[in-house]
C-alpha cells in the first residue's frame, strides 16, 4: 500500500541562505503521507514513532515542487514499518525570470528513509 503527496516548497520553507530548505521539512512532509497511509490502512493516523534511516540525497530550494512517498512495508500487531522516498521534479529558473521553471527530465531523489509507527491500540497503551 502507497500513499503519495506533492507540495511547491515556497519562500516560507527556505531556512538558509539562496533559498535552502532545511531537511526537516522533508521529514514534516514524511510524517504527512505516513499519516495518510494509516489513515487508509488502521483508520486512525497512529503515532510516529521512530527512523531507523534518513538519508538526505540533494538539496531543496525554495520553488522546487516536491513528490514525497510512503509505502507500508510490514504489519505487526501493534506497529506498521513504512518506506519513504521524496523527488524533486521541478526547480525554479531565477536566472531566466522570476517565474519560469524547469520540468526535470527525470525527478531527482533528494531524501529517502525508514520509519516505524505505533497503531492505534498501542498509542492507547501508552496514555
């Protein structure tokens, strides 16, 4: 089971000089499709608990528009383990003008990692 999403990074998500977006926004965008999937699959968005692997691959900028992924890899009784995966598949073109952009030839892969949620029964056990 997949669930994808896809966002424009604005200037509001640049956090360091010439527009840079800090990792954490990717992983905000991951915890938002995670949310998804559990939703379709438990019913309930669970509670994230923990990333095994992150692996920041290429940056983002302010501008760039961003497809972030998650698959549900395994089920257990009380935790789901989920794959996630972010492209960039358009960037910005300052240098041309103020609005155009560029559709990538193919998307670039700029974050990929591993998570693991606690379902709904367990995020009770744990109030």
């Amino acid at each position: 089971m997949k669930a994808t999403l896809r966002v424009r990074l604005s200037a509001h998500d640049a956090h360091y000089g010439g527009g840079l977006v800090d990792g954490a926004r990717v992983l905000g965008l991951f915890g938002d499709v995670g949310t998804e999937l559990l939703i379709r699959h438990d019913g309930d968005e669970g509670l994230f608990r923990a990333y095994e692997s992150v692996e920041f691959l290429a940056p983002l900028h302010a501008g760039d528009f961003v497809e972030v992924e998650a698959e549900l890899v395994s089920v257990g009784k009380t935790s789901r383990k989920m794959r996630f995966e972010a492209r960039k598949y358009i960037s910005p073109r300052p240098d041309l003008s103020e609005s155009a952009a560029d559709l990538l030839d193919a998307p670039v892969v700029v974050c990929r990692a591993v998570g693991t949620c606690v379902t709904p029964a367990a995020k009770q056990r744990r109030k």
